[in-house]
C-alpha cells in the first residue's frame, strides 16, 4: 500500500479561493522555460474544496488509490478484481481452493484449504496429512490387510500398500496371490525346477513343491532322487518284479521292471513268457506266473511223464465209494439160482469210508447167517480206456472178506470186450480187515470196451461168515 498523510484543517492552497487556478497558471507560464521543459500536472488539485473534504485523507504525491479495481496491477497493489497475477492458493502454501482478490486489492485466502499439507493435523479438504490417517485402514477400504499411506503432496489417501491375498491378483505388498506369482518361478529362487505355491499370508512364497535334481533327497514334482523311491517300487507300479532306477531327471526309470504276459523274457524274475499264450493247463507251456513248467503244476508235461511225475499225469478214470443209488451203472447176476437169487448190494456192516460198501450177500434172500449157499454173484462195471494208449492203468480197491472154507471165495476179474473174463485175484479164508489191493490193466490201455467185475462163489455148505465186502474202487491212467 501507498503511504498516506493526513492533514488537519484546510488545505493552504484553498485560502485562495479562485486565485488558486490563475496563481498557479501564471506561475507555471513565467517559470516554464526555467524548468527544461518540465510540466506541472495540475490533475491533482481541485478546482473548489468544499468545507466537506477538509476532514479527508490529502495525498502527497501522486495518489493512486482511485486505480484498485480496475483490473491491473499497479504498484503496491497484491490482485485486482479478478487479476491475480497468475498466483494461486498452492503460492501461498495451501493445497487446494480458490484465490480470491479483496476491494482493497489484496489477496482473499478464503476460498483456499489444506494450509499445512504434511504437518500431521487433518485440514478441511484433506483426506489425511502424514501419519493422521483420519481413523482409515486397509480394512475400511475393502481390503484385508496391508499398509494404508498418506499422500505427501496431495493429503489423499494412498492405498497401494492394501491387499487382499487369495484373490488371484498380486497387489500391495503381496509377493504372490495363489496362482500370480510375479513371473516368478522355482528357478529364480535356487531350484532346478518344480512348482512355486503361494503362502497362506501371500506375503512368501511356499518352496516344497521345488526341488534340486541330484542332491538325493525327492523334493517337490520329483519322481524320486538318487535311491530316495517316496516308497515306489516295481511291485506298486504294476509289475510283478525286477528293481526300478531313477533317471538323470529325476523321474522312475521302470526299465529294469518285470511284467509277466507282455511276450517280453525278462531276466531274473522271468524263466519264460510267451504272452497271450502262457498257460496253466496247457502241456509244455510257458505258465501264466512266467514260470516254466513244473511237477506239481497240475498239467502233465513231457518231462513228467513215464512215472516222472505220477501227481501231474494222473488221470481219474473211474471212482465208486458206494454212498450213491444203487446200482446205478453195474450190472449184476446170480449165476446160480438154485438156492434163490443172490446179488451185491449195498451194506451199512463195515465200510472203509463214509458209511457203505459193497456186500457180496447185499440182496440176498437165502442164508440168515451169513453168506448164502451155491451162490456165483456176479457185479461188473464198463469203463472206457480208450485215448490212453501207452499209459499205466490201475485199479485200486479196498476189500474185506471172511469165507467159511477154501471153496468160498470172492475173485477180482477183467475182460477187455465185456463177455470173455479173467481173474486179477482170488481170495478166500480171512483177511483180518480191510485190505488195500491195486492191480496193473496197463495192457487194456486204449481199450474201449474194458469191464471190470467182482464174483463172490460159495458151495452148498451152510455159512456162518460174512463173507466179501468191497469199498472205494478207483482206476488211474498214469502216462
């Protein structure tokens, strides 16, 4: 602002009255060219002074204070109207408003806010200042955890710091977020490979799943490590042997494997396999464990044969145990009726298994004693040997028998075309028990049309012995 003075009481130049404007002309016209040229600006004096303006401020000088609020800036003035000369509210150390110009042409701070942008105290306009975050956190700004700031500059709040781990999006602080890694992998962290796995916090990353090929230890998408297997085995694979290795790159080298039946001979769990064809039941071939062929496996093979191995080229011809109906296949005749009909039949006396046998007087309707008199019963059974050239055929049969004299007797017969007989064995007198008797009929192999038959025969003395029992009669093709 301009200084002023104020003077009491008239002004000296008024006591003129209208002297003043011709004293002064006459002044300026005898003294101009004395001046060098120099002119007097009579703008400032008044024509009449009023009794009115003696009272008011007199400038000495020139005086300016007509000019404010015309829109320029002249000397001393700060603004004018609306001309701030460019300045704002930031000039003058605030954050945010509006400048303004006051009639007096100084500057209006009114409209401006945020004076003290970074002195901690929370202006009007400002979201925080410094460490004053207005009671704001990452929670109330919709993440879940993290570190809210304050602007420095702007007094806004800056929330770049905030995060939300699990949601995909690596932000803030995070170093990861479930699958957002950043770019960055087990290799960047010192591992040959493997899968990172973000931290439960986001804030690290989760190193199990990586691993380091070679240093013996089966770390993250390893396979295994050196001997470290995670407990595979050959067998846990799906083979059925051999030793598994592990590659250079760390996965299961199943190489030195065993499976049986994929046709490939493989050393040392294997004798053999042929594939589709290994069998268990045909001769002479590869087994379906992979194993050659053995006594005891069941099947009758080339080298079991000829006694070699009677328990795998065994065949079952026939088997009677007499615990069936009755006769069944048998046929049976009394060759001498004279004394009535008497035919084998069953019998719940003696049995050398289960509860019956065969009783030469089973039928019988004679004797009360015993065997009857003058019989010749006969019994026979056809069996087919027929396929079994050049096999051992046996027949094995228990008996028991108690005859009165040596003319009673029970015999054990063959025939090779059903009509023509011959004895096996006679037996007669007492056999103290039962008696196990196998008989060779290898010379009927392949006969199609072999009999046994039992005969018992007694003469016509009276009998008080039982007289023949037999039991469990079984004939074997042995090749």
């Amino acid at each position: 602002m301009r200084q002023h003075k104020r003077l009491s009481g008239r002004s000296p130049l008024t006591r003129f009255g209208p002297w003043n404007q011709i004293s002064v002309g006459l002044f300026v016209l005898l003294t101009g060219p004395f001046l060098g040229g120099c002119v007097f600006d009579s703008s400032g004096l008044a024509s009449q002074v009023d009794d009115a303006a003696v009272e008011s401020d007199v400038v000495i000088g020139p005086d300016t204070s007509a000019v404010c609020g015309n829109q320029s800036l002249d000397q001393g003035e700060d603004c004018d109207g609306t001309n701030l000369g460019s300045m704002g509210c930031a000039d003058l150390g605030f954050s945010d408003g509006t400048l303004g110009c006051t009639s007096a042409c100084t500057y209006d701070v009114s409209g401006c806010t945020g004076s003290g942008c970074g002195d901690n105290v929370l202006d009007v306009g400002e979201q925080c200042d410094g460490t004053n975050l207005n009671n704001e956190t990452c929670a109330t700004r919709g993440f879940s955890t993290g570190e809210l700031q304050c602007d420095p500059v702007s007094c806004e709040i800056d929330a770049t710091g905030c995060y939300t781990c699990g949601d995909g999006i690596r932000t803030g602080l995070e170093v990861c977020d479930a699958t957002d890694f950043g770019q960055q992998t087990c290799a960047d962290n010192g591992y040959d490979g493997g899968s990172l796995i973000c931290g439960n916090d986001c804030d690290s990353f989760d190193l199990s799943s990586c691993s380091t090929c070679g240093d013996a230890t089966r770390q993250g998408d390893e396979e295994c490590d050196d001997q470290d297997f995670g407990g595979a085995t050959c067998l846990s694979l799906n083979f059925d042997g051999g030793s598994l290795a592990c590659s250079g790159a760390c996965t299961l080298d199943d190489s030195g494997c065993s499976k049986c039946g994929n046709g490939s001979h493989e050393l040392p769990d294997e004798e053999c396999d042929n594939g589709a064809a290994n069998s268990d039941s045909t001769v002479d071939a590869c087994r379906s464990s992979c194993l050659l062929p053995w006594c005891g496996d069941g099947v009758c093979d080339t080298e079991d044969r000829g006694q070699v191995c009677p328990q795998d080229c065994t065949t079952v011809l026939f088997t009677e145990d007499f615990e069936g109906a009755w006769p069944g296949n048998w046929s049976l005749i009394d060759l001498n009726t004279s004394d009535g009909e008497d035919l084998w039949g069953l019998s719940t006396t003696r049995a050398q298994s289960a509860t019956h046998s065969l009783w030469c007087y089973g039928s019988g309707s004679g004797s009360t004693f015993g065997y009857d008199n003058n019989q010749q019963s006969h019994a026979e059974h056809a069996v087919n040997l027929s396929g079994h050239t050049g096999s051992v055929i046996t027949l094995d049969v228990w008996m028991w028998w108690h005859t009165d004299e040596s003319a009673d007797w029970v015999a054990i017969g063959r025939s090779d075309d059903g009509i023509n007989f011959a004895p096996l064995e006679t037996l007669s007198g007492d056999s103290g028990g039962w008696v196990h008797k196998s008989y060779d009929l290898s010379t009927s192999a392949g006969v199609a049309s072999f009999h046994f038959s039992l005969f018992f025969q007694s003469d016509g003395g009276s009998s008080v012995n039982e007289g023949a029992f037999v039991d469990d009669i079984v004939i074997t093709a042995v090749r």
